[in-house]
C-alpha cells in the first residue's frame, strides 16, 4: 500500500504543472478525465459517500498526497523549438469567447463536484502513492549497479506509462495522464537513465494553455457532464481556441521499435516517433503516419512476426468502420485497410498472430454512447452480447475468408500468444481472461481476477474450449519469447497482479506441466510488466526457450527508491540491480531495442 507520509525530495515527489488561474483551485476529492481548471475562490469538497467496500480495477489507499510546492516541469535540455512554451495569440473576439466558455466551464465544475465520485474516476485512488506523476529526468549516467549486468543486456530498456502534467482539478483515470517513456541504458555494464514527456499534440497545447482542455475517455466522459463537456471541447474548437485536428491521444500504453523508430502509442491516436539520442535521452519527433500512409488510429499492441518482420495492427473506432486490419512490410509499406464488420462499436485493446492468421476478440465491453444521456459510463459490459473470436488469414486482402468462433463469457484484455495445430485444425490462444469485464472501467463490487486461460478455437466445427491455466493467481502484463510470436510456446512470463492493482513480483509459466516459478520482489515492493529479452534468435543452432534475460521496475514503498532488476530467466537468479537516481510511477508496457538495432535508428 501507499506510505502513510511522502515526505520527499523534489526529485521524487509528485510533480504537477499548475493550472493557470486568477483563482487557485484546491479539493479534497476529485475526479475526472479531463483536468479543465476552473476559477474558484474557495475549496471545493466532494460529498462523502456511504462507507462501503469496493473493489475496483484501480483499487488503492483514498488518501492523495499532494506536493506542498507547484511542479514545473523541467526544461527539455534538447533544442527542440517546435515543443517550446508560447502562449496562444488569440484575437479579440477568441479571447471574449474564452472567458465566456471558462464561465462556462467552472459552473460545470462546481455542479460535478457536488456528486460523489467513483473509484475509477478519483484521482485519490486513481493515481495515489506510486502511480502519482514524476517530473522529467535527463539522462543521468554512471548509475549504481548492484552484481553484474550480463554482457548480452546490451542497449536500451525502454517502458511507458501514464503520467498527467496537470494536477486533477475533477475526475481522472489512471490511463487518462500523459504519457511519458522511461529509459535505462545500458553499454558495457555500466548504466544510465533518463524519463521523457511523449510530446503529444495533446500535452504541446495544454501547455502552451497552462492547463487541461482535452477531454478524457474514461474519467470525465460519462453521464451528461461528459455530454457537456464535449460540447465544450467542440465549442473551443470552433473558435480555434484548441485543434483536436493534429491529434488528441496521450501516446501512453504500448512502444515498439520497428524499421529503425520507437514508436510511443495508445489506440486513441496515430503513434508517436520518439527518438533514443546518444546521450541515453529521448526526443519527441513528433506524431508519426507513416509517410502519410496511416490515417487513422492504431491501438497500443501491434504484433511483429519474428520471421517476416511485418508488423500487423488494428485500429477501431466508436464510428462506422468500428474496426480495421492492416499490415506494414519490414520497409514501413503499409497495405489497404480490412474493414471488419462489427454489430456494435467494441473495444479491441489487443490481438494476436499466428504463422498464418491473424486473431481478434469481438468481446463484450463495448461502446454504447447513448449510456451517457442516461448518466452513465459510454464504456460497458453487454452481457447480451456473444463473445466470440475471428480468424483471418494474415494476407487477406478483405473480411470475407473470415472465421468466428464463439467463446462464451470471455473477455481477454490481454492476448500473450497464438499459434496453430493443424492436426487438430485449431487455433490455440493464450491470454488473460477478465472478470467482471468492465471493472477497470466502472465500479464493481466484484473483486476483480484475470486468470491465465489457454482458449482453442476449432476452424473446422466453429466450437471453441477455454481451460484455465491458473487459476489461483491474477496474472495481467507480460509477454512470451518475442522471437517465437505466433509459434509454439511453452512459457510465458507474466506480473503476479496481487495485491491488486500492485504487481509484487511476477511468474514464469509452463504452459505445458502448468508449473509456475515465482521471483518475489519483497515486502513492500512492487513492480510491474516483466520484459523478457531473449539471448538470441534460434536459428540453426539449438538454444533453449528461457534462455534470456527478464527485466522490471521495482519500486520499495518503504525507502520511496526505485531500481531496474536484471533476473536470468532460466534459473530466476537475480543477476544485476541498477539504482535509478528518481522515482519511476508503476506504469504500462515496455520494450528493449539492441545496441545493433539502436545503430540503425532512422534519423
């Protein structure tokens, strides 16, 4: 749990831009995703709500440390004067418009802030103790290192994750903060680190406001404020006090480094070019369209094939086409869309691929935005809904080879794996399956499992089994040996989710015998995904499965340190310990891009 007290350094402690107002704002309990500031005079407290137990998907301590002093973010020592701070020019008539629409809004606010919050839109649960904001770090070098790092760990460790610049002033969702890329390098044994804003369109404009403007997804979108508060976003728009046109996503789940660019993404936005420089610091390109070949949204966890080196991706959407298919070659070429036809708009966090298919959930968290006139949330569960799977073959060049296969009562975030039998005509698919489906995003009093499920999808008879893998521990962010994707597999490597929504080490999984090996990261320490980066791929040589390296943040609750762990994945030895100089935020997915894949960055 969160430490009682954070009495920390200005290098560790939450960080926030503050709102620029006539007026401060302050609360005692807020929630929303969008952080608009408003002018107020007073602090404005939240009614209390009947004390009952409810577990939720972001379920942590409802006390939120706030820093005494106003966070600024660091100055970006890299030139770069296309992110530089300016304010707005605004004409006469944009400028009366604003102040109309702040009046606007800060009555908005006032009015939410009488209604109790949700678990999953309190920023005091939401983003309390560990998952709070960080200031950027340029890079620091010659760091600690506790053992020995081994000398295939060569290049950079690199994990994203949620980071707001602006400190909540209403509802927020820890997937709403702005998305900063934390980065270990490492040459030779010896180690340096450095964390980075993903300078978003979205983030480059609410800076140059002094505070939030874009509306947020989960937190703030829902029932009729969420209504109003589009209208207001919209409304600004018009008047060119905001441009949603360049893009609005936070750039904070997934990277991937492909064809010489670390890409930063969420599935709300087009992904965003980051660059590794040769100090170890990292640098905004910008949004990234793959030489305008790209036009619509990619979500967070696109697949490489490890023997073509295509990388295949989705996009969906809450408007007709809901969901899209499409592919890039090792060079970036990307082919024409596969609309998927969809009955409802559905969210698609992940996929997977075999040799030869492609696989996508058709689950049963879906977009119903006519739940926000009634006053809810416009994501939601749709237990009417059949749950099912579609295969489609890799090269398919429409929708209409594809083959559904229904899995009643299934709801898998996260897909670790995929691969065929063909003596059985099957499709096998491993993933973490979700109960109740939608608890990460509304309140549940149901506690919250995500249990390791092997699902077999049957091409010849449509029918489909689901076994449980594991079924006592929540299993949730991992991955499997990425030079094997889409072929056989026999372990995966997965974060123990317990106490959730805390990882407290994670588990090596046979798949096969069912075994599961476990490293603990101790009492009071907690962690996040576990990255395994193989020694190498298995070519003509033998080599064995495990044989690599996993790699994690560990973050001790009690010494409010944080460090990267190098454990040798065959045997869970712990091999090396690199002390970080701050604090690193629980945060989302990584990646590990080589010394001789880094040489070939594009520039």
């Amino acid at each position: 749990m969160a430490p009682s007290s954070l009495a920390l350094n200005s290098s560790s402690s939450s960080t926030w831009a503050k709102p620029q107002f006539p007026h401060s704002l302050s609360f005692s309990s807020s929630s929303s995703l969008i952080d608009l500031g408003f002018p107020t005079k007073s602090t404005m407290r939240l009614k209390k709500k009947p004390n009952r137990k409810v577990d939720c998907a972001l379920h942590s301590p409802s006390v939120f440390h706030f820093p005494k002093q106003p966070v600024i973010v660091k100055e970006n020592p890299i030139p770069n004067t296309d992110t530089l701070t300016k304010k707005p020019q605004w004409n006469p008539i944009q400028k009366a418009a604003a102040m109309a629409l702040d009046m606007f809004e800060s009555a908005l606010l006032s009015r939410e802030l009488q209604q109790p919050l949700p678990k999953t839109a309190d920023p005091r649960v939401q983003i309390a103790g560990n998952f709070a904001p960080v200031p950027e770090q340029p890079a620091v070098h010659s760091l600690p290192v506790t053992g020995t790092i081994p000398d295939y760990v060569n290049g950079v460790y690199l994990r994203n994750g949620a980071n707001p610049m602006f400190e909540p002033v209403a509802g927020h969702h820890l997937f709403d903060g702005d998305g900063m890329v934390h980065a270990v390098t490492i040459n030779g044994g010896a180690a340096s680190y450095a964390c980075r804003f993903t300078e978003t369109e979205r983030l480059v404009q609410e800076r140059e406001l002094g505070r939030q403007v874009f509306p947020k997804a989960i937190g703030e979108l829902h029932g009729h404020s969420g209504i109003a508060r589009l209208l207001l976003f919209y409304a600004r728009g018009l008047l060119g006090l905001v441009d949603h046109r360049r893009g609005s996503g936070v750039a904070n789940a997934g990277l991937v480094y492909f064809n010489g660019k670390l890409l930063a993404m969420s599935e709300d936005d087009l992904p965003y070019e980051v660059r590794i420089t040769p100090s170890g610091d990292l640098k905004t390109i910008g949004r990234f369209s793959f030489h305008d070949q790209l036009h619509s949204t990619m979500i967070a966890h696109p697949k490489i094939d490890p023997v073509s080196g295509e990388l295949f991706a989705l996009s969906y959407d809450v408007a007709r086409p809901y969901l899209k298919y499409f592919r890039f070659s090792p060079e970036g070429e990307k082919s024409p869309d596969v609309e998927i036809r969809l009955p409802v708009p559905t969210m698609t966090h992940d996929f997977a691929i075999t040799e030869n298919f492609v696989v996508i959930p058709d689950h049963q968290v879906v977009f119903k935005l006519g739940e926000m006139i009634k006053g809810g949330s416009p994501v939601i569960y749709d237990g009417a809904k059949k749950s099912r799977f579609g295969v489609l073959p890799k090269y398919a060049s429409d929708a209409s080879s594809i083959v559904w296969v229904e899995s009643p009562d299934t709801f898998c975030f996260h897909l670790w794996n995929a691969w065929e039998e063909t003596e059985t005509d099957e499709v096998v698919v491993i993933g973490s399956c979700m109960t109740p489906p939608d608890s990460i995003f509304n309140e549940s009093d149901e506690n919250l499992r995500s249990v390791l499920s092997e699902i077999r999808l049957n091409l010849k008879t449509g029918e489909s089994t689901r076994r449980t893998l594991i079924p006592q521990l929540n299993l949730e962010a991992g991955m499997v040996n990425r030079n094997r994707l889409g072929r056989k597999t026999r372990f995966a490597y997965l974060a123990l989710a317990e106490p959730w929504p805390k990882v407290s080490g994670f588990a090596k999984v046979d798949l096969v015998s069912g075994e599961v090996k476990r490293h603990i990261y101790g009492e009071g320490r907690f962690g996040g995904e576990p990255f395994f980066l193989p020694r190498g791929k298995c070519g003509e040589e033998e080599c064995e499965e495990d044989d690599g390296y996993i790699m994690a943040f560990v973050h001790d609750e009690k010494t409010w340190k944080s460090e990267l762990q190098i454990v040798n994945a065959m045997n869970l030895k712990l091999e090396a310990t690199v002390k970080l100089p701050s604090r690193v935020p629980y945060g989302f997915h990584g990646t590990f891009v080589e010394a001789k894949d880094l040489a070939l960055q594009s520039t």
